[in-house]
C-alpha cells in the first residue's frame, strides 16, 4: 500500500553527503560497552555509537586537517527531546567557537544543522536530556551546495508499506504482517544549466558511483531531511541539449523511523 501527498510549494533541496579524508578519525568522552566512536564516520546505520550513561556526552570528529564546513548533519535513533550543541577548534584543545549553541532536537532519528561557514579540524557535538536508548549512527560535516528547485516539488512524507494481509479461508481479514516501511521519493530536477550540474556531478561521485548513503533535505528552510540511498542500478546520465542538462529522476529511499 502506497500513500503520496501532493506538495505544491516551491522547495530547494540538497544532498549532503560525507567526504572524509583517510586520516579522519572520532573519540568519545564515553562508549557503551560495543560501541565505538569511529563508527559514525561509516555512512550506514550498521553499527553506531552510543555512550555509556544518559548524563551528558560529547564525540569529537578529527577531520585530519582545517577545512571548511557549514553544516552538521545525524542519522541515529531515539533523538527526540536531546539537546546538542557544536563547536569547533583547530588545535583540537580549544573549543571556544560554539557553531550551534543548545538546539533542541525534535526529529526521532535524522536531523540537520546549518550555522556560518568556519574553518576547523576538529568539531564537537555535546549532547545533554538522550535516553539510554540514544544513538548515532552517522554524522558528518561539510558545506552546503543548494540544488536547484525541484521541477514538480517533493512529497515530504511518502508512506510505502510492504507486508501482507492475512485473510482466513472463510475470507475473514485477520490483521497483516509488516515487512518494512519505508519513503520513496521520486526527486524530478528536469533541466539545469551546466553549473548547477557540477553539484549533481559531484553527488554523483561522492554517493552514486560508491553505492553510498546520504542526505536528502527537501526544503533548505525547514528542519526535515532524511538519511537514504538511491538504487544501485539507477543510471545517472545527464543528457546535454542547448547548453542545458537533463537530471533524470531520482528515486530515493529512506526508512521510517
């Protein structure tokens, strides 16, 4: 069963992604006990880190030299209610530079956050309010390349459901069994100009070509993105005509937290 909603607003999205250099690496104030910190560098949801008590926690995210970046983006479980805040240091000592100061977070598992672009090697996520059940699974930093609009806009919230209804011989319903529920998105960009292809390029690369998960914000000015991937099989060819670029659709998915 499938459930779409239309979204008539204009919406400028984009895609943010992980681009971690070798020696990139975490450590964590606390670990609970078969958990490590360097796994929220993996773009999956496999593994993760959690820390060892619900007072508050920090991990530290050493991106092994000074780069520019002007976002945070969380892939984990449990996030409701958790207030965090960012910070930054080039010598990895002093983090007298908080990007983020206490933002609450609402979102149950994915959530995004974007201050003033700042140049550091190290950045630092406190956490304070999680329950023992919090977790992250990935985060990552980067700077933000706005896509173009969407040509038709997006669904924010499509509802795919696999499973099956359980009907007796009689023909009575006797209730069903849930495989996965998941959010399809069918993303439509139509054509852009050669420069605005550059960013799809670039996605391309760090995500498509590496069969990696990534983010997808739907509307740079809300709070919302989702943590996903694009089929493996999916073909990216941006067909040029005119000076201009055709993005074929894009169908990504995400889970249903």
């Amino acid at each position: 069963m499938t459930i779409f909603i239309s979204e008539n607003l204009p919406q400028q999205p984009a895609f943010l992604f992980a681009s971690y250099g070798p020696t990139a690496s975490a450590s964590a104030s606390s670990s609970a006990s078969g958990y490590l910190a360097a796994d929220v560098l993996q773009a999956d949801e496999n593994n993760g880190w959690k820390p060892a008590t619900t007072a508050q926690a920090q991990i530290t995210i050493d991106l092994g030299s000074i780069v520019l970046n002007d976002h945070v983006a969380l892939a984990g479980n449990n996030f409701a209610g958790v207030s965090i805040f960012v910070s930054g240091s080039s010598d990895g000592v002093n983090f007298s530079n908080t990007l983020i100061p206490t933002t609450l977070i609402s979102a149950k598992g994915e959530a995004w956050f974007k201050y003033a672009p700042a140049s550091f090697r190290y950045l630092r996520i406190a956490m304070v309010g999680h329950s023992s059940a919090f977790q992250i699974k990935h985060v990552l930093f980067g700077l933000l390349v706005p896509l173009p609009f969407l040509e038709d806009g997006a669904c924010l919230n499509p509802i795919q459901s696999e499973g099956q209804h359980l009907i007796s011989y009689a023909g009575l319903y006797l209730g069903s069994v849930t495989q996965r529920v998941t959010r399809p998105f069918s993303l439509s960009f139509g054509q852009v100009t050669a420069v605005e292809e550059a960013a799809f390029s670039a996605w391309m690369a760090a995500c498509v070509q590496t069969a990696q998960a990534f983010f997808f914000v739907p509307d740079l000015a809300e709070p919302l993105c989702y943590f996903g991937y694009v089929d493996k099989k999916w073909k990216y060819e941006a067909t040029m005509k005119t000076g201009m670029a055709t993005i074929p659709k894009i169908p990504f998915t995400a889970r249903v937290l």
